[in-house]
C-alpha cells in the first residue's frame, strides 16, 4: 500500500510540481517534495505496522482507502497550471 501512495505522488510531482516550477526553484520544490513524502510514508508505514498489532488486515486497508480518496479530492481542488492548460 505504501509503494501504491509512493508512486502517486512521484506521478504528481512530474507532472504538477514541474510544471508550476521555474528552472530556478524547480530543485528546491522537489527535493521539498522529497523530503515531505519521505517523511509522511515513514510515519504511515510505522503508524500501520504499530496498528496492524490489534487491528485487522481489512481496517487498515479502509484507513488507508479513506486517506487515497482524501488525496484524491484535495487533488482535484488544486489549480491548474499554464503549462496543463495547453
């Protein structure tokens, strides 16, 4: 499941960050992006493995279900860039 998330936000970085990114700051966005992302799977991933301890299999994958749909929407709601408009 993590590795799923992983790849998601790889896609969305390649295709939004870059596009919204000078040739100056577009370092700086990804390795911000990078950064974030690192730190936000290793706490998931720990906070599962530590829950995965008392709850079954099927609640993580419904928590885990419930934070994709959650990106999913926040997803939609980001502006468009004037790259992605051509």
């Amino acid at each position: 499941m993590i590795e799923v998330a992983h790849q998601g936000v790889r896609l969305g970085r390649k295709t939004y960050i870059v596009n919204i990114a000078t040739r100056q700051n577009r370092l700086d966005y990804v390795a911000l992006s990078n950064t974030i992302t690192g730190a936000v799977i290793l706490l998931v991933g720990l906070l599962g493995g530590i829950l995965s301890i008392w709850w079954p299999p099927i609640v993580l994958i419904g928590i885990y279900a419930t934070m994709a749909s959650a990106g999913a929407i926040l997803a939609l709601r980001l502006k468009a860039t004037d790259k992605a408009k051509q």
